[in-house]
C-alpha cells in the first residue's frame, strides 16, 4: 500500500511535525505551500491524506473544495491550528472556544482539527508537545485505515463493475457494456478524427439447432462460435453479445472498407470448420454480417450506427444467409423483407 502524504504549508511549520512524518519511509510525504499547486496537485494524482497548516493563505479554501468534489472527498484532511491569535483565545476562554473552533473547522472540510503546539524547552511544555505528537500520529492512523478501506472499494466496486458488464455464458461484453463504450469510442473518433466501424452479426438458423440438439448444445456452440472470434479479431476491434445469438463488434479506426475485410475473414472462419462438441457430435454453422461506418450525422450515442449495420444484417439474411452486407451497397439493393434467423 503505497500511502501518499501532501503537506501544505510553510518550512517552518514542517519543521514541527513527528519526526515519523517528516522522515517517512513508510509512505511518500509532498510539500507545498502554494494553494493553486496544491490544488492542481490534487486533481491530478490525489493523495491519500493532507496536512494543512490553518495560518497559511488558503487553507480553509483548500479544505472546503476537497469536500465540495465527490471524487476528491475521500481523502483524509488534517488541519493544524497554527493561528497565533486563535491559540491566544484558546488559552483566553478555555475549552469552549476550544470546541468552538473545533466545530467550525470540520463544518467547513476538515476531517480533524488540531491545535498544534510549538516545541519549547521546559518539563511541562515538552510533556504537552508528546501529547500533541501523540495525537497528530493517531489522526494519522485513522487517515491510512480510511485510505486502505477506500482502496479495498474501489477494487470491489471494479470488480462487480466486470461482473455486471460480462456476458456469463459468452465471457464477451454483453449489451450493457455497449451502451457504455459506443458512445465513448464515437466521442474519441470524432475528436481525433479517425474512423470507427462496427459489425453485427448473428448465427443464422440457430433456432434449428437448438431445437434439435437442445440448449445446452446450442450454449456451447456460442462459447465455442466467441472463442473463434476472438481468435481471429485485431487488437482494436471489441466483440460484444448484443443478445441471444446475435453480436457487435466495434473495430477502431477502421473505415468502410476495412470492416468488410474483417466481417468477412469471420464469415470465412465459421463457416469453413465445423464445431466439434464431442467425438461423436460436430456441427457446421455460419453467420450473417452488416456493417456500417461512423458518418458526420450519426447521433453520439451510436443508435443510428448500429440501425445501419443492422439493415446490412437483415439484407445479408434476406439475400441467402452466411454473408457479409456494408452499409456502403445497402443503398444499390432493391427494398428486402426481414426475415426470421
């Protein structure tokens, strides 16, 4: 657990930390003193926690802001009461301007609030300066085990997010994952202007096999039909179970023309082995393809993309079964019936 520590404050001020802080080996310890550094700092790589002495300018703003970001709010604050006039009335009014401060400090961000001590050399002062360490080390403490649980979070929450963007029985993306990456893959192509196509596909007289085989036969011939297409896909390109026995395949920067090469190189590659499920048991099977290319008009969630492609499907259907359909020739052919898998 490699535990990052940002300090904002002066020289001075650091000078009168534990020595367990200040000569860290255990975790990395940051010092700045300068708030817009501070909050760039911050926004680019978070640390776990953050040491802010309350006398420098911008402290208070510094606290507030990590509270007011959902993704920043996490990290642990520690603010150091260093303010001469505030220690002054600390000892002026006793406890209760003590728990006064105290209240207003963590209302505004801070997650502790400490009245920090200066080193001085009588008997008294130097027991209260080990209390005050004391207490800046259990803060601390309590800092690391809030870091180490939101990390354990965060890896339980990537973990269930696998899970509720995989396909159980395919170990492909399923359909959900897709509503998440299409948009995605659109906004980058537009942006950095390269092409994005994508491929429907689907296994044409699956319901043949099914019924005559049973579904168990029909689950694995899927598995088995996913692990040959991901055989045989690019590094770019994503497959996706869109459903049933029907499939999407995101290639990246691919244009027109390259999505049918790929489309059909994968017609080719079903249909040309069988599926062999057992000694006794082989099933030949093929596929039909549409695809279709990102256009300037296309909507930015994908939905006018994945209707062409899945026009080029039907019309591959249509026109016999087991080939491929761009959307490119979709316009040179006459008007076509959908017709059943």
């Amino acid at each position: 657990m490699n535990i990052s520590i940002l300090v904002f404050g002066k020289n001075n001020f650091i000078a009168t930390l534990p020595d367990q802080i200040r000569y860290a080996t255990a975790f990395s310890v940051e010092v700045i003193d300068n708030l817009n550094q501070a909050v760039s700092r911050i926004q680019i790589t978070p640390p776990d926690i953050i040491i802010v002495q309350a006398s420098l300018d911008g402290s208070m703003e510094l606290c507030s802001c990590l509270k007011d970001q959902t993704k920043l709010s996490w990290i642990y604050c520690i603010l150091f009461e260093d303010r001469y006039q505030q220690l002054t009335d600390r000892k002026k009014y006793g406890w209760q301007r003590e728990l006064e401060m105290s209240a207003a400090a963590l209302k505004q961000g801070a997650d502790a609030y400490i009245w920090h001590l200066l080193e001085e050399k009588t008997d008294n002062s130097l027991a209260e300066l080990t209390a005050n360490h004391g207490l800046i080390l259990a803060q601390l403490t309590v800092g690391l085990r809030k870091a180490q649980k939101y990390r354990d979070l965060i890896r339980t929450n990537d973990m269930l997010s696998a899970i509720a963007l995989a396909d159980s029985l395919t170990q492909l993306n399923n359909r959900r994952a897709l509503q998440w990456d299409l948009p995605r893959q659109i906004k980058r192509a537009r942006t950095q202007k390269t092409s994005l196509s994508l491929i429907i596909l689907d296994v044409d007289h699956f319901k043949k096999v099914n019924d005559t085989h049973g579904h168990l036969v029909g689950d694995r011939i899927l598995q088995l039909l996913c692990q040959r297409l991901r055989r045989y896909l690019r590094s770019q390109d994503t497959a996706f179970r869109y459903g049933g026995e029907e499939f999407v395949i995101l290639l990246a920067n691919t244009t027109d023309d390259e999505a049918l090469v790929v489309a059909r190189r994968l017609n080719r590659v079903v249909s040309n082995e069988r599926f062999s499920l057992s000694n006794k048991l082989t099933i030949s099977i093929t596929i039909s393809l549409g695809t279709a290319c990102l256009k300037a008009e296309d909507d930015d969630q994908g939905e006018s993309l994945l209707h062409r492609a899945d026009q080029c499907l039907l019309q591959a259907k249509a026109a016999g079964r087991n080939r491929v359909i761009g959307s490119n020739y979709l316009s040179h052919i006459p008007h076509f019936k959908a017709v059943s898998s």
